[in-house]
C-alpha cells in the first residue's frame, strides 16, 4: 500500500491506478497484461518473448490446455467442439446444483416439499430446476457423441488407448451422476425409477467366493445401495451423497487425468491427414498452428454462449422437468420407464433374463474400456475400417431398437379400460376428472362425450374421457391405425374370439360410464364402469369392471391440475 502512494505522488492518482489495474490483471492471467489482451482481441502480433503462452505454463487452469493447436483440428470437423461442451456442461451441472442445494434436504419428510416450493417459492426457482434437469439430460447426450466421434475417426488408437479409457469411465460416471439425481426429487417417477434398478443388485451374478454365497454377496451389495430393507430415508441420503459428492469428486479426478492425457499426446488430426501407423498431432509446423490465445478461447467462448441460450430458451420457453406425485411404496405406476439413456436395459430384461442382462452390462463396459488395447490396426482411415465402423453402426441400431423395445409401446400387457381409467382419473395425483370443481360434479350416470347442459367443466371431462375411449378401441374410431387387433382369434375348441385386445391395449364394441354418487356430506364417488362382450359371443363379458376413486369438497385438485397440466 506505500508503494502504490509513493506511485500516486510520483506518477499521480491516475497513472498509478491504470498501473496498478495492469499489475492484478497480469497475475490473474498469470502473464497477460491489458495492452497482451487488448492485443490479442485486435489479432496482432505477440510481442517476443510471447505472453500468450505464459498461462499454460503458470496457470492452474490453463496448464491442462495445449498452447497451441494444428488448424485443421480447429474447424468443427474432427472434433465438433464436443470435448470442450462436455466440460462445460459439467461446470453448468455444478453451477445450478449448487444453487438447488440451497433449498432442498435429502429427507423423504421434506424432499418433495423442497421441490414444490423451489417451483413455486423461490425466485427463478422453476427455471433453475428445469436448467439443471435439462443440463444433466445434454451432457449425457454430448459426452455420448464425444465418445461416438472418438471412435468414428479412429482417435482411441494408439498412443492413446488410456485417454480412451478414461472417457469411457468418465461417460459412465456422467450416465450415473444423472441417473442419481433422479431419485431425488422423491417422487414416484423416480423412486420406482430407482426401484427396478436397484432390483438388479439382486440377480447380479457373482464368481464364487470363498465362504461367501452369492445370495449373500448380493443382499448386502443391495443392503448398502438402499441403506436398509426397503428404500427410505437411508437410501436417499446415500444417492444424495453419491450425486453431490462421490460421484463428481471421481468425476473431477478423472476430467483431469483425461485432459492431461490429451495434452501429452495432442489432439489427433482428421484420419486422411496422416499416413497410415504415423501420429503427428504433436510435431506441428509453425505456420499450421492456431494458438489458444485469442483464437481457440474465443471460439469456445463462443460455443458456450450458444449452449447457454439453448438452455435458456429450452428451460424457458419448450421443457419443463416433470414431477410427479409424492413417492408412494405402496401404490406402483401403470408405466414405470427408465431414462431414456437407459431404456436399453430396460428393453432387454423385457426378452432376456434379469441375471443373464445384469451380468452383460458389466461384460460390455469392460470390452469397451479395453477395445483400443486389442484392436490394433494401424490405420485411421475410413476406407481400412469397414469392418469396425460396420460392427459400430449394427451395435448403434442394436442400442436404437433396445431403447425403443424400453418404451411402453413394447410388449407392455396391460387391460385397456386400465389404460383409459390412469390417463383420465389415475389412483393419485392430479387429473382430469379431479380438475373438474367439486361443485360441477352432478350427481348421476354419464356417458363418454355426453354433453352437460350449464356444465363446461364436466363436458370438458368427458369429452377427454371419449378420446381415450377411443384411443383404446379397434371399433369406436374409425381412423384407428390398430383396427387388425380386433382380428377374430380361432381358440382349441374351433370358436372364435377377439382375443388380441389384451396385447393391443384396445376393446371391441366397449360400454363405459362415469357413475357419480355422494357418499357422505362434501365427500363424492367417481366410478368408471366398464363392459365389454365378445361381438361373436354376446353372452360372453370380456371385461366387466369398476374403477373407483374419490373427491373431498375441500380438496384442491383442480389448483393442482391447471398448475401440472394445462390440458386438464
């Protein structure tokens, strides 16, 4: 503080501030002064000895970064730029989960609570959860194309067999830091999300082990995954703390020792620009050199500036984090789904067996972690490569056509008048019989579409209760694309029956009411009364049932309703 006073009499108050503004610019960019930066910005010439690369050598951040690199790799092709988004949306995953980590307690007893009021309470509390949802969603997305493009031109061959490594552990750590965020929200979603996947702890097959069985092994691998006999407040606070916690310190480790690995050995040059057996990334002529300083920073800067917005906008304007009703042991949704990046799983155990699926997940990390080291062909070419890059896209169909098989939409067998009964007035949550005003509820029997005279409410809920009628019929709809699946079924006995409905999730010739009845004072009954006989056999019911639910007068389902869907 003397010095900067004998400066301000020596060279006054101006002069000495512009010098010391230039002192603390230059050891924050450990070399780079305000005229260095101001320099680069215009595209000048450095100056000799060139301050530009001093960062990389005395900076902590930028140490990890080549100080310059070959033009050809500075195009968006080879590289697509998604190496530097994936580190980006890590930071944006660390950024907004800090800020949600203000409002929320890994606790069943408040965890959903912290939710509703993070989305109603707190300010842009809405749209930092749909950032940090959708963030978790996109880098998922960008490390898996990281790793496609890696192996697409060839660039986990050697030297850098253990830089291919590490992006496989780190792309399944990104698959499992999202996925741990998925139960804590406390939801129903995500705890039986969680559920079935914690179920494969226990058909895990185990090698033999001395002393040990593998009931046993498994049991207690279970025992530590859910923190007791039943998923509860144990197990949330050990996901929560492997999602905070374990998982991105390993994460963290790892991003380092990956980009260390790139730098030692350079960023491959696209497959058609060396010979075949040659790495050259390192030896780069001075006159092909894109230096980091100003041209790379900037274009990253860039690149970050358009994600940002993409998940702006996105998280503003286009998607919205689901959550669903407070998880609930006791009552299990109709569908219960994986994240769509693990669908795949999911799709298998619908073919295979739980132990024979759970043992190859294992078995398939670990090819992938060790291909570089047995394949080993020299040439990076396309053309030398048909085979491997043929086996790729069968195994990207394979993974395409798995994901799909995960959906609902695959063999998924499940009673059509279930299907029409959760999509209009589920066992829980808001819906659309529930969104209608406990006023408007008349008593009495209505028909699917009927309409109400003085009573848009309950003609508006039953005008949704006729189109899921028909989404769920092969005869109400004549524009209904499953009109094969009320096909005639010959049985043993040389009889007929419309047998495929089960399969199809659709109904022949299907009766349906909607039968409201007071119960007790301010308290209602909605039944759902469904018949359906056989067209061949009329005396035959194929399905005869009731689906029964209740409204008090001073619940407030229809606030919840036109909060969570704006369709009912």
């Amino acid at each position: 503080m003397t010095t900067f006073f004998e400066e301000v009499k020596t060279m006054g108050a101006k002069q000495a501030a512009i010098a010391k503004a230039d002192e603390v610019v230059t050891r924050i960019t450990a070399g780079m002064s305000v005229n260095d930066i101001r320099s680069a910005l215009r595209g000048d010439e450095p100056r000799r000895p060139n301050p530009r690369l001093r960062p990389h050598t005395d900076s902590f951040w930028l140490h990890i970064r080549p100080s310059f690199y070959h033009t050809e790799i500075t195009n968006l092709y080879p590289t697509f730029r998604l190496g530097w988004l994936s580190t980006f949306m890590f930071v944006w995953e660390t950024i907004t989960g800090l800020l949600l980590m203000i409002f929320y307690t890994p606790s069943p007893l408040v965890a959903y609570n912290n939710m509703w009021n993070i989305l109603s309470n707190v300010p842009l509390g809405q749209l930092m959860r749909n950032m940090h949802r959708l963030g978790a969603e996109v880098m998922v997305l960008v490390v898996a194309l990281h790793m496609l493009r890696t192996f697409i031109t060839g660039s986990y061959k050697k030297p850098r067999q253990f830089t291919w490594l590490t992006g496989v552990i780190l792309l399944v750590l990104t698959l499992l830091l999202s996925f741990s965020g998925y139960l804590l929200p406390w939801d129903q979603l995500a705890y039986w999300a969680l559920t079935v996947f914690l179920s494969g702890a226990e058909s895990a097959p185990v090698p033999p082990l001395p002393g040990i069985s593998p009931e046993v092994f498994n049991s207690n691998v279970l025992l530590i995954l859910q923190g007791g006999p039943a998923l509860g407040a144990s197990g949330l606070l050990r996901w929560y703390l492997f999602h905070v916690l374990l998982m991105p310190l390993i994460l963290g480790i790892l991003f380092f020792v990956h980009y260390y690995k790139v730098v030692l050995h350079g960023f491959s040059l696209p497959p058609g620009r060396e010979k075949v057996g040659e790495d050259s990334a390192k030896r780069v002529p001075k006159k092909e050199r894109t230096y980091f300083n100003p041209d790379i920073i900037t274009s990253e800067l860039m690149w970050t500036a358009v994600m940002t917005l993409f998940l702006v906008v996105g998280s503003l304007w286009f998607w919205d984090a689901p959550l669903e009703s407070h998880a609930d042991p006791v009552v299990t949704p109709l569908h219960v789904v994986a994240p769509w990046y693990l669908s795949w799983s999911q799709g298998w155990l619908k073919l295979a067996d739980k132990t024979l699926v759970v043992g190859f997940i294992p078995l398939l990390m670990i090819a992938f972690l060790f291909m570089p080291y047995f394949e080993v062909g020299k040439s990076r070419r396309y053309a030398d490569r048909r085979v491997g890059l043929s086996v790729a896209f069968i195994f990207m169909t394979f993974m395409l056509v798995s994901n799909w098989m995960g959906s609902p939409k695959f063999r998924v067998e499940s009673s059509p008048e279930l299907e029409v009964s959760a999509e209009i007035m589920p066992q829980e949550g808001p819906s659309i019989m529930k969104g209608v005003p406990y006023e408007s509820m008349a008593l009495g029997e209505y028909e699917p579409g009927e309409v109400v005279a003085g009573n848009p409410y309950l003609t508006n809920a039953l005008a949704s209760f006729e189109e899921a009628m028909h989404k769920h019929s092969c005869t109400l709809d004549p524009a209904n694309t499953e009109l094969d699946a009320c096909d005639e079924v010959q049985l043993k006995d040389g009889s007929y029956r419309y047998g495929n409905y089960f399969k199809n999730n659709v109904m022949p010739d299907p009766k349906a009411t909607l039968i409201i009845t007071q119960l007790q004072p301010d308290l209602i009954q909605m039944t759902l009364s469904y018949r359906v006989e056989d067209p061949k056999n009329p005396e035959e019911l194929l399905i005869e049932t009731n689906w029964v639910d209740y409204r008090h007068a001073d619940a407030l389902y229809e606030e919840e309703c036109s909060y969570i869907n704006k369709n009912c």
